[in-house]
C-alpha cells in the first residue's frame, strides 16, 4: 500500500519526535546545539514526547502583578518557540494538577481530562500553562504556602477580572517577552471556576481591567500586543449571579440584557452555595470577614442566605458580580467562544451557555458562538466518557482552527447536544448537531390547568425538595414513592413516547403579590418504580406584582417513555436548593406550559408544533 504499512508510519513518526526531542534537549556542548526555553526560568525535563517545565518549589513561583506568588507549570512541544499557547484553567476548588496527566488519554478516574490535559495539548504542538489560581493550592492556598508578606493578602477574588484574570494575562505577558508563547495564537479553557475566567477572558479579549477598574489595552512589559483568540469554558457561568440565584427573567428565545438578573434579584441555590462556600473554606485562601469589599465571600454568603428584602449592601455586591465577576457587561465582541455546560448540573445548567450565546448572536446574527449541551457538569452530571471523546474532540478542532488555521471547526451558531440516560452516565438520546439553537426543538407538547392554586413557603421541610436536593443525591435517575404536596399546582399528561428538548416555558397569573415570595417548578417523571426529577426552575415575585408571568426551567433533553406519566409541578417551595420565603401567599390561575421536543408535530400523539408557529 502506498506510504507504507500504518506500523511503520508509526514507528517513522515516533523517530522522527525523537530526533527533534534530542535536538531540543539542553546540552553543554558547542554551538549547534539548541536549548529548550526555560520558562520563567524553569528546568524542563522530556517526557511522554513533551517537554514539562514545573515550579518545582516555593522559591520558584512566580510573582504575579501585584506580587502574589503563583505555582506554575508549562508543558512545552517538541518544536521551536514561539508556540500557540493554551492555558487550562481549574475549578474551585482545585490546582494546577487538576488537568495534568502522564499521557494524552488523562487519568483513569477522570473522563472530563480525555484528551484535555497538558500532555495531550502539547503534543499538538502548543504550550499549555496550568498553573493553580491565586488562593488555592501553592499560590498561597494552602496554610504552608504563605509566605509573607507576599502573600499576606494572596487570597482569591471569586474569578474577578481585576486579580484571577489579570494573573491569566501577565503570565502569557512574560511567556511573551521570553519569546515562548506566539501573542496572538491564545486559548483559554477551563472547568466550572476556569470556565468562568474563561468566558471573562475571551470578553477582556485584547484588554486588561486593572485594580482600580479601569480597562486598559493588553500589552506585555516588552511592549508585545496580546490577544485571546478563542476560548473553550466548560461547565461555568456567563453571569454569576444568575447561576446563583436565578430570578426566572432569562427566556431561552430571547437577548438578555447585562442587568437581567439583578431585577430583581433571584432566588439563592441555598445548599449549592453552601457547599461552593465550604469548598473554598477547607481548601483555598478566604479572605477574613470585612478585609477587603472585593473579596468577602463569607459576608456575602450571609447576606445573601438571610433572604429578601435585600438592601444597599447585598444590591452593591450584586452589581460587583455583574461588572467585575461576570463576562456580558465588557461587551458584545469577545473572541470566538465554543461553550459547554450541563443539562443535569444544578449550578451551572445549559442557562449559563445560552445566556451568552444569545446575548452575543442578539447583537450579532453571525456571532462565532458554539455550544455543546449534555449530561455534564457538577454534582447530579453524568459525565460520561461518551460524551467527552465528542465535546473534547470538537473542543481540540477548535483551538486547531483559530490557533493553527486548521479546518474541521464547529461551525458558528452550531449546538452539539447529547442526553440524559438512565442509568447515571448514559448517553442517550446519542450525539445530535444542528446550525443553532432554535432548530434543536422541533415539537411542542402543550398542558394547561383548568384550576387556580394559592402558592406559599409551605412546611418549613419540604420532602422532596430534601430527596432531591443536588448536593446530598448525585444520581439523576434516582426515584421516590413519595406524592406531591398538597400545595402544589399540577399539570398531567400520559406520556406519547417522546424526547424533551430544552426548556419548558410556563405562563401563568397572578393575585396582587403583597410580598416577595417564589414559584418554584419541577418537572417529573412518574413511573412504576417511583417518580424521577427531571428538570426545575425558579420564577422570583416582587412585593405588588400581579398579572402574567412567564419563566422557564432550565432544560435538559431526556426521553420520557410511552405511558409514563409527566407531571408538571408549581410550589411555593423546593428547599434547600432553593432558599425558601417565609411568608408569602399568592394566586395562581390560568397555568400553561410549551414543553419543546425533538419529535416533529404529530396529531395523533398530541404534538404541535413549536409556539412560535402555532
């Protein structure tokens, strides 16, 4: 056969990464010979056909803007400098370890690092920086890492544009001047806490927002432009504070705008943010209660968890969520964006991807904004390995393009989607890509109650909302023989065997609402084995508001099966993920939902077609 048996062009290839490794290694013999880059003046050793160059000890970091040390490893290619550069950015809590491996494959016991590690990227010819945000591991995280005084005050911002993403920017800054990373072939990626630096950064694009809040152009102490080129953030949000107290204001059809969540201010994932709190107690830097008004996570969650009515204080914190915290305010021209966030993930739902995928294809019809949906994510997520071999390979063709101009991108506007199965970890329905979002529901399946309802905080437990509350039940196709309370406001249909895709929409009126109070909504599955959550959602009420509403659940795509029954619940609670009002009383009447499916309208199975058209 022509070119040789695949053996032998393996064997070929994996000589030839020799020889440019050999090339490539530092030697005391004469001229000639090249030395690899030393990063940050760092001792690269060759390994796995890369060269790793680590922060081997605390004397090692690097000092950051403002000084702080941060712990960073690059991982380098077999290639001369300058390199297209990707940093891999960790969650919280986490390290610069969470996305390091020994091989392209990652670690065994954890599917999201498939193809998605410092190995693998380098390898294809990048320079990879991981490197542990300020706060947390040996960037003055851990008790034994701080060094005073420089890190005196090294604790972490909450992925704030003035500290974790500047510190983002001066290292690719320095790794600039050294002549190691190309200023303008840079990606930026990363999971749940990284991906909300890395949505931040692609908006920042080719600017830095300083302490003082000021933005300024990117360029490195050399006097090197810099730029972000494309960005891949995983699981993380586009608006924090909608992500952690959502006011049911975001419809997936429609543009938001960069204030939608803060009028009003939502309702607070109440056991979501109390473990999100504790993870940054026991393993990252707090900063001490009333230190610093850019940083006091602890008096902030008080705050916050102590319920409406919301004053000065907590209404100033959430505008510092939007501008400095957040990505949509910097503008409408961020670098190309692939984004993927979870149907099953109770902090960070697909919500989070489509706000700004809206957001940006609002103000621009060809905005270059990709998004993969699927069972991924925190706490309830499958996070099947499935679906990583597809999300990372598209993840991986995407830097390809807007790095090295290759071509097999996701193309702009497109959504990869994949389901919920049961049991955990089951894909299903399998991979399906359309060229946007609105073409991914292509059926409607339309309930309306015939009764009113009064709605309040209900008992002060709620036993579903307990069964099911995300941070102490991980599995999403767990099941209960529990009813529903008696409070409750249910729509009912027999299954027709269909595939739920995306967000239901509900319509309902309400009574003069004299106070704040919620509606909270869940979306089940009644089967012979017990009833199973499949989607929820929250819909915040103002003191006064009466008339129409109209909110949405978060979504998911999940198969309900023929004869099931779906049930379509409105509560005054769901705690604890929902912080629960009180004291409130409001009517409820003249209920419908739109649940979207990817069955085309059928009669005689009761589908129509999407709202929009009917």
């Amino acid at each position: 056969m022509a070119g040789g048996s695949r053996v032998g062009r393996v064997r070929i290839l994996a000589a030839a990464v020799a020889i440019v490794a050999t090339l490539w290694l530092p030697s005391s013999a004469g001229a000639g010979v090249v030395a690899i880059p030393s990063p940050f003046g760092h001792v690269c050793t060759a390994q796995n056909g890369v060269f790793f160059c680590p922060t081997a000890s605390d004397s090692q970091r690097v000092p950051s803007f403002d000084g702080v040390p941060l712990d960073v490893d690059v991982t380098l290619p077999a290639a001369k400098p300058p390199y297209p550069a990707i940093v891999m950015l960790h969650g919280f809590p986490g390290t610069k370890a969470s996305f390091e491996a020994t091989s392209s494959s990652g670690s065994p016991s954890s599917t999201q690092t498939y193809h998605y590690n410092n190995v693998y990227f380098a390898q294809r010819g990048y320079a990879v920086i991981n490197y542990s945000a300020r706060g947390f591991g040996r960037s003055c995280g851990d008790s034994s890492s701080r060094t005073a005084p420089a890190c005196n005050r090294g604790w972490f911002h909450f992925a704030d544009q003035r500290w974790e993403a500047h510190d983002t920017q001066f290292l690719l800054s320095t790794l600039a001047d050294e002549g190691i990373v190309n200023p303008g072939r840079i990606g930026v990626t990363g999971t749940s806490y990284g991906g909300g630096q890395s949505m931040e950064l692609a908006f920042l694009r080719d600017r830095i927002r300083m302490t003082s809040g000021a933005l300024i152009p990117w360029k490195s102490p050399g006097g090197k432009s810099l730029h972000i080129s494309a960005a891949w953030p995983r699981w993380g949000w586009s608006d924090f504070l909608d992500a952690a107290a959502p006011n049911g204001r975001f419809l997936d059809y429609r543009t938001p705008g960069v204030n939608q969540s803060i009028k009003p201010i939502g309702v607070p994932k109440q056991s979501v943010l109390n473990r999100l709190y504790l993870g940054g107690v026991i393993l990252g830097y707090l900063a001490p209660a009333g230190a610093d008004p850019t940083a006091d996570l602890g008096t902030w969650k008080n705050k916050f968890l102590a319920g409406e009515p919301y004053g000065s204080y907590v209404s100033g914190v959430a505008k510092q969520f939007i501008k400095y915290k957040s990505a949509l305010s910097l503008g409408t021209t961020p670098a190309p964006l692939l984004v993927m966030n979870g149907w099953t993930d109770p902090i960070f739902p697909v919500t989070e991807a489509l706000r700004a995928y809206n957001y940006l294809r609002g103000h621009h019809k060809k905005a270059a904004v990709s998004l993969q949906l699927g069972d991924v994510g925190h706490f309830r997520a499958g996070n099947a390995l499935g679906a990583y071999k597809v999300f990372n390979g598209q993840g991986s063709a995407f830097f390809d393009h807007y790095l090295k101009g290759q071509s097999g991108q996701p193309k702009a506007g497109s959504v990869t989607a994949m389901g919920q199965g049961c049991p955990k970890g089951k894909v299903a329905p399998g991979k399906l890509t359309v060229s946007s979002y609105s073409k991914f529901a292509r059926g409607d399946i339309h309930l309306a109650a015939t009764k009113s309802k009064s709605l309040g905080p209900g008992p002060s437990t709620d036993p579903l909302g307990k069964a099911f509350d995300p941070v102490s039940n991980g599995d999403p196709c767990s099941t209960v023989t529990n009813g529903l309370p008696k409070d409750s406001l249910v729509l009912s249909l027999k299954s027709p065997g269909f595939t739920l895709a995306g967000a239901t929409t509900i319509s309902a009126t309400i009574g003069n609402n004299k106070k704040f109070g919620q509606i909270d909504a869940r979306l089940w599955d009644v089967t012979k084995s017990g009833r199973r959550l499949i989607d929820i959602g929250t819909y915040r009420l103002k003191p006064g508001q009466k008339g129409q509403v109209t909110f949405q659940l978060f979504g998911n795509e999940y198969t309900f099966a023929k004869k099931d029954k779906l049930q379509l619940e409105l509560v005054g609670h769901d705690a604890p993920m929902f912080l629960r009002d009180p004291s409130f009383k409001v009517s409820v009447s003249n209920v419908t939902a739109d649940i979207p499916t990817r069955d085309k309208p059928s009669a005689a199975r009761g589908i129509l077609p999407p709202p929009s058209l009917h």
